[in-house]
C-alpha cells in the first residue's frame, strides 16, 4: 500500500502527520503530488518520496536531492499512474484503468471518469476543505480518502469498477 500526498509546504506538523498514517497503515512507500517545500531538516523524509515537483517547489533547495520531474509514469500494482502536481496541464493520454494523481488545489478529491481514477489527496497542512488535513491509500484493490486526523475512510473506490 501506498500513501499519497500534496502540499505539504515543508510543514513540521503536515510531515508528522504523513509520518504517522505512513507507519499506521504500514505503507511501503509515499507519493507525493508536489509542493513538498523541503528544508533541510526534513530531506531525508523528502528524499524517500515518489515525487513530482509543484510549482512552488522551485523557490526551495532540495538540499542535495534531486529535483523533482514534473511528471511522472510509474507502474504500482499492475496500474500505470501518472503524477502531476495539477498546475498546469501535462501531455500524456490517459487510458481506461490509469490512475491520475494530482495536487494543488488543496482540496481532496476522488472519482473516476471514462475508466480512469482521479485522486487527489488535498493537504496535510493547509487544507481548503472542511474536511481537515487529508491524504489517500493507494492498494491493488482500490483508493481512499481519508483523515489524517483520525485515519478514518472518507471515500472509497473499488478497482473493480473498471
């Protein structure tokens, strides 16, 4: 199981709270959808990540790290997922099966649209929504929203709706 995330913003608070769904639902890895803001206190937890950089992540020393691409196409679990931090619109096709994970908006987000899942995860630090500080599951099953406050399931899509 993956864990998903954006806009943490390099916040002390939004970093622990990723740590700790992380080691509850004993995650094998986290992606990040960008604007990770490191410092470098923190590069050691950045540098772990499946990241793609957002479009505030340019103003930050990646403290030795490498950069984040603004894309990325990786295969988890059979699935091809493509990650963008959603501030501008990347060139790719996206095929009935395909995960799109995104960020920016700080808003989470789950649905799926002609065969293709969309996941937003909204923010551990500055969330937009009522919802509070949020991220998502990523498994060979399905996609989750949940709380990060009290890891509780938000909303849930099944992979055997494709």
């Amino acid at each position: 199981m993956y864990l998903i995330t954006s806009d943490i913003h390099g916040s002390s608070s939004g970093i622990e709270l990723i740590k700790k769904a992380a080691e509850h639902f004993r995650t094998e890895g986290i992606i990040s959808a960008g604007d990770q803001c490191p410092d470098g206190i923190n590069s050691a937890f950045f540098s772990s990540m499946i990241a793609v950089r957002g479009n505030c992540d340019r103003f930050y020393d990646y403290d030795g790290l490498s950069f984040p691409p603004r894309t990325r196409e990786i295969e988890i679990y059979g699935r091809r997922v493509v990650i963008t931090h959603g501030d501008a619109i990347p060139d790719f096709t996206l095929n009935k099966g395909d995960i799109l994970i995104s960020g920016h908006t700080h808003v989470p987000d789950l649905h799926m649209e002609d065969g293709v899942y969309f996941c937003n995860p909204g923010s551990p630090s500055r969330p937009r929504s009522s919802l509070g500080p949020t991220a998502a599951l990523l498994s060979e099953d399905g996609l989750r929203l949940f709380s990060l406050l009290d890891f509780t399931i938000l909303r849930a899509m099944d992979f055997s709706l494709s």
